[in-house]
C-alpha cells in the first residue's frame, strides 16, 4: 500500500525556492524549508505533464494511480475536478513512474505528523 502526500500544494509544481509557500502560515513552516529537496522532483514531474498537456499535480495523481492507489485529493476548487480527469487519462511509461520515484527517495522528506503512523 502507498501513502502519497501532495504536502499542501508543494509537489504541485506550484511552489518553488524561488515561489514559496505565502509566509507567515504553518504550511510555510514546514514546506519552505525543504522546498529545494523538491525542486528536481517538481521539475521532472512538471516535464512529463508538459508533453502530455497536463500540470505537475496531474502527473503526481497518474502516477498514484499507476501505483494502484486510489487517490483522495482535497477539492478545494472546481478546476482541480478537471485535474482528476486529466490525471485518469495520463499513461504513464514505466521510466514515467521510477524516475519520479527515484527522485523523491533522494530528496528524503518525510513531513510526517507525529500522528500519523508508518504503512
């Protein structure tokens, strides 16, 4: 079984060093910082949703997806419905889903809460 954590908005491809999390909130406390362990995984993640006209977070759900998870993604607004869509139709190659794996294992964030327990 996978746990996959979109971390408030930072594997969105939304946030960068460069665009961080609005400061001053708890998501900024814990995201900023570790925003440049992201960074290539974002990257990447954003390249593979380019060549298939799709956003980051689209790519992060296909590859939930691939996985054999069933993603539950916090709609918070209409046009993240048109992102699950998006997200349903993305075939992802098997390089499409071990790079950003690889990627993530060398970032090694954990954001865990110390609520929440190990799988």
């Amino acid at each position: 079984m996978y746990v996959i954590r979109f971390e408030q908005g930072a594997l969105t491809g939304r946030y960068s060093p460069a665009h961080p999390l609005p400061e001053g909130s708890s998501r900024a406390a814990v995201y900023n910082g570790i925003l440049p362990q992201l960074q290539s995984l974002t990257d990447r993640m954003g390249a593979i949703g380019e060549d298939r006209g799709a956003s980051a977070a689209d790519v992060a759900t296909a590859w939930a997806i691939a996985k054999g998870t069933t993603p539950i993604i916090g709609v918070t607004k209409a046009d993240y419905i048109d992102g699950l869509v998006r997200a349903h139709g993305i075939e992802l190659a098997d390089e499409d889903i071990a790079e950003p794996e690889a990627l993530a294992d060398a970032a090694d964030v954990d954001t865990r809460g110390s609520w929440e327990h190990g799988m």
